[in-house]
C-alpha cells in the first residue's frame, strides 16, 4: 500500500507539476522585490529579495492581501497585486544542540492561473511562499527552507556557517536538489560577502522557487530602480485583521471545515488527483502557519498520512529531523 501511494503521488507531480515551461527573461530586466525597512534589524538584515519574472502578467506579482465586497454585499478576499507585501514572524525553537531563531518571511500573489497546456496541476488564487532562515546565537543563518502556503514543494538547504556533521547522511554538494522538477543549489554560500542577501528566484505562472542565490546587498544600489520595488516589511498577525468596510476579517477561515485555511484558495485539480492519496480533501490549499491545537490545520509538507505529524513544519525541530538533519 506504502508503495502504491508513494509511485502515484510521483506520478502525479511528475507528469502534472513538474512540467514548466522554459523562462527566457533575462534577469537584468526582472523586476527584484525588497523589503522595506524595519524596525528589527535583524528581520531587516536578513530580508530576503524576490525577483519576479513574468511581471507583466499580474497574478505574478507580489501583492497584499485585502478584502472587499462584490454587488451582492458578500466579503471577498483577494491578493491586490498593485500594492506588494512581506510578512514576517521570528519563532525560538530549541534542540539538543542548542536554541536557533527562524525569520519566516510569508508573500502572496493573486492566483496561479488555470492553464491546461501547459497543465497547471495547483491552479488557483491567493497562493503564496514561505522563506525560513534558520539563525544560530550568532544570527548567522545556518539553514534556508522554502515552501509553498499549502506546505507543498518543501526544500531545506544548508549555508557555508552550517557544520557538516549537521547534514542528512545522504546529501550530496555535488549535486543540485532536486524538488518535483526544479533543481536548487546544494549549498548557499554567506562568505566573502558583506553584506549577503538571499536572492529567491521565482518561476513564473506557478509561483515556485527555482534558484536561490545569495548576493551583496550593494547590487540593490546598482540596480536600476525601474526594476526594484519596495514592499513593506509587516507582521505576520496582520493577515488575520484585513480592513474591510470599517471591521476587521480574516486572511482565512475561522470556522470547520475550512478553518485555517486561505479564504478562496481551494485546488480543484489537487483534490482531484490527490485527496485519496493524501487522505485529504483540502490537500493543496494554501493555510495558516501555526500551532494546529488553534489554527484548525496542520501544516504537513509529506503527502503521506501517517506522516501527517512529524512532517508538521509548525514544530520545527522536528520536521528537520523527519528530513534527516541533525541540527
């Protein structure tokens, strides 16, 4: 049985997810997001840039999500794709090694678009990505996970500040990682850098990450500033209370079934293909990061049930652990 849902799930992904269609932008005419500043220095310090191809498109852009209502007076919940944001919570976790810091920075964009040719298998709107900085005492970053919203396509890459005796007993820094069709650097090197900055590089239509890179913070000065956009740096809080017509509402359900979950984000494909396998009718819908005993949801990065808990992202000493690293 392990084996039947393990073959059907890559093949899902393999024939369905992972066909992406060439980019041929070149990267000096990619617009490049950048946090603005805050008031924490070390969420300032180690902001990630985004560089966005296909910006002419909207729902490739970075947006903010927000909250109006249609002809009907019903709320409708959407990723404004005009006015960009970063969201951003700090979490303390604690292993046998010692304590660590995670910068988890969260962005949103209107939809991935429904497309048949090629197919997207995870269309759907207000999709989003998160990128977690795992920091030592020192506030040397030491590990760099990124993860779509709905805790799909989960990478864990190391940097040159982290010991190699931490690293899974199969990882390989010859060869790149490879993530349901996309091929990620082995190692993300913060040396003879000043000022390093990671630089996420996202694929257009799907929203996934297909290079990282780090980089001086000095190219942001030598950028042409037609190209580079300023996104505020806000809490993570923030998406639970988008103003709407002088109240309050939420980034995402309050109630069951729903609860937890991104309002308007449901996969119709990926529940279609992947809800027996998974065993679960919500799988590929984007949710809240958080604690699961309150958000109504878990935060699981394996398609396999019965790793439905240590693959959890929410704890995450554990789901390192679930991955092989010894951190």
């Amino acid at each position: 049985m392990k084996k039947i849902l393990k073959y059907s799930a890559l093949l899902f992904f393999c024939v369905f997810g992972c066909a992406h269609p060439p980019v041929t932008e070149k990267i000096d005419e990619v617009p490049i997001y950048s946090g603005s500043k805050h008031q924490d220095p070390l969420i300032q310090r180690h902001s990630p840039l985004f560089a966005v191809y296909g910006y002419n498109d909207p729902w490739n852009r970075i947006g903010t999500p927000s909250a109006r209502t249609n002809e009907k007076g019903e709320e409708l919940v959407y990723v404004d794709e005009d006015r960009p944001a970063i969201y951003v919570m700090k979490k303390e976790f604690t292993t046998k090694r010692g304590s660590y810091t995670n910068l988890i920075y969260r962005i949103h964009f209107p939809e991935v678009p429904f497309s048949l040719v090629p197919f997207y298998l995870t269309a759907g709107k207000n999709v989003g990505l998160l990128v977690i900085l795992t920091l030592d005492k020192n506030h040397n970053p030491l590990l760099v996970t990124t993860v779509s919203t709905c805790g799909c396509y989960a990478a864990v890459i190391p940097t040159s500040y982290l010991p190699k005796d931490v690293y899974p007993d199969d990882w390989n820094l010859s060869k790149p990682v490879e993530v349901y069709g996309e091929a990620l650097p082995p190692l993300l090197d913060f040396r003879y850098k000043q000022f390093p900055k990671l630089w996420v590089h996202l694929r257009p239509d799907l929203h996934r990450v297909m290079n990282l890179e780090v980089v001086n913070e000095k190219m942001l000065t030598e950028k042409d500033t037609q190209n580079l956009i300023e996104a505020p740096v806000l809490p993570m809080e923030n998406l639970k209370k988008i103003p709407i017509n002088g109240r309050h509402t939420s980034f995402y359900y309050e109630k069951w079934p729903h609860k937890g979950f991104v309002k308007n984000s449901f996969k119709s494909w990926e529940s279609i293909s992947l809800s027996l396998i998974s065993l679960d009718f919500f799988v590929g819908t984007d949710k809240v990061y958080g604690d699961s005993n309150t958000t109504g949801t878990r935060f699981y990065t394996s398609l396999k049930p019965w790793n439905r808990e240590v693959s959890d992202m929410w704890n995450f000493a554990r789901f390192l652990r679930f991955n092989g690293w010894k951190l």
